[in-house]
C-alpha cells in the first residue's frame, strides 16, 4: 500500500481545507484593501494587515492538519502548553513590540486620523502638534511645526487623549519647510 493509498481520506480533506482557507484569504484580502482604500490608509499598512490575516489563516490550517492527520486533544495540550510556556516567556520580554504591533491593528480599523493630517497629542510630561507622515506597524512618523521628525510609539496612540488639528494638512507643512 502507498503512503497516498493509507491517507486518501486525509489528504483530500486537506486539500478542501487548503482550498477553503484560500479563497477565504482573497476574500479577506479583498475587503482589507477596500476598507482601507475607502478610510484612506495608505497601502504599506493595508499589505501589514494583509500579512497579519495570511499569517492567522496558515495557523489556523496547520491546527486543523494535525487534527485531520490524528492527532488527539490530549497530544495537542501537552505540545501546545509546551510551546505557549516557552511563548510565554519570550513575549513577557518583548511584550512592548507586540503592544505596538497590536495597536496598530487596532488603528488600521478604527484610527480616526490619516496620513497628512495635523494632530496633538495631550501628553502632560511631553505634548506634540504636528502633521501625520507616515503610519506603521510599531510607531506613528511626525513632522514638527520645526521640521523634526518624530516617531511615536502606536500604543501611547491609543492611550493618550488625540486632537484633530487640521485635516489633510500635510500639503500647508511642506510649503512651510
């Protein structure tokens, strides 16, 4: 018997499940890009939040495989526990990196501010004003009324109070300079 006789069952539900994560990958895709492209995000962070999705779908196929293949609940907890303790450990150390990285999740969906737009930021030790250039996954690019640059981190975004100075100000900002 070959290895394709032993597992026709299992490889043909696999390869439904690839086909259906597939095509619910376009179609996430498809809407990522249209609600970006409607709210007026700037399209290295629709492709981020595009390799986000991709990266939880190829996680999710892969526990579904070991289910398919055999594997028991049982089996999965004690590798799974393994691997989240050793996880555990490792994001405690970084846990500032996927602060950000989530808050900018956060901020491709729901984000009222947009690239080009004149903000202030009520912060009591250090408050800024100034214009949105760029928006990415660890940090938010702003251009002083001085013409510093300054790089502040996405989850001090979410928790300090924001300001709508002028809507897309970035064209008056670059005449100023």
């Amino acid at each position: 018997m070959t290895f394709f006789e032993t597992y026709q069952t299992e490889l043909l539900a696999s390869l439904f499940i690839i086909i259906f994560l597939l095509i619910l990958r376009l179609i996430l895709k498809k809407l990522i890009y249209k609600l970006g492209r409607k709210t007026g995000i700037n399209d290295a962070r629709i492709r981020l939040i595009s390799r986000y999705t991709t990266v939880t779908l190829v996680m999710l196929a892969l526990i579904i495989e070991t289910f398919i293949f055999g594997a028991q609940l049982k089996d999965l907890a004690l590798v799974f526990s393994s691997v989240f303790a050793v996880i555990g450990i490792a994001l405690f150390a970084i846990w500032s990196i996927l602060s950000n990285i989530t808050s900018g999740v956060i901020m491709f969906f729901s984000f009222p501010y947009k690239v080009g737009d004149k903000i202030q930021i009520h912060d009591k030790d250090f408050p800024l004003e100034g214009i949105i250039e760029d928006i990415q996954a660890f940090q938010l690019h702003l251009r002083l009324d001085n013409g510093d640059l300054v790089t502040y981190p996405n989850n001090l975004m979410l928790q300090k109070a924001v300001t709508l100075v002028k809507k897309d100000a970035i064209d008056e900002g670059i005449d100023a300079l």
